[in-house]
C-alpha cells in the first residue's frame, strides 16, 4: 500500500536540513530504484521554486510499504529526523486515484 508521510520543519532548520540532504536523498533513492516511491520533495516555506535564506516548511514523501508500521519505522530513521530537522513527522495511508 502506499503511504503519505509529511514531515514538518522545525523553526530555523535549514543549516541542520543541508547538513542531512546527502543522506536523506540516497534513502529516497533507493526506493525510486526498488520501484516503491511515487513523489518526494520539500515544500519551500515561502511562495517561490527556490525559497532561499527562507527554507522549507517541510517535506512530502509517497511511498509504498508492507505496512503501516512499516512506513513509520521507515520515516522515524530519516536522517532528518536523527538531524533535528523535522518537528513532527504524520505518516498515514494514502490511496492513489490519478493519473
């Protein structure tokens, strides 16, 4: 099934969340390579494709897994996590309509 996992940023945080990109991303691709993730990406913190000294609100990740707690030990061994980045992280079934 798939999953919608959201992670929030906490306040000031983008130092922390460029320190953990690298390895944050190669987590990501390996699920793109194993064929278990539908979209990833940050959602910047201010109206703009490239938010600058603002960052980032947080980040969406769509991705399948066996299972629920599955998903969530998945996302509670982000690196953004471990790196203070995230505030909260929601992880939640998600069922894809379209396309």
């Amino acid at each position: 099934m798939w999953y919608a996992i959201e992670g929030r940023d906490g306040p000031d945080v983008l130092a922390k969340r460029n320190a953990a990109r690298a390895d944050h991303l190669a987590r990501l691709e390996q699920l793109r390579d194993e064929g278990r993730l539908l979209l990833a990406g940050p959602c910047p913190a201010i109206d703009a494709e490239d938010p600058g000294p603002a960052g980032f609100s947080g980040s969406i990740v769509v991705a399948r897994f066996a299972s629920l707690d599955e998903a969530r030990a998945w996302a509670d061994a982000d690196p953004y996590v471990a790196g203070g980045v995230y505030a909260s992280v929601e992880v939640r079934p998600f069922r894809k309509v379209l396309p």
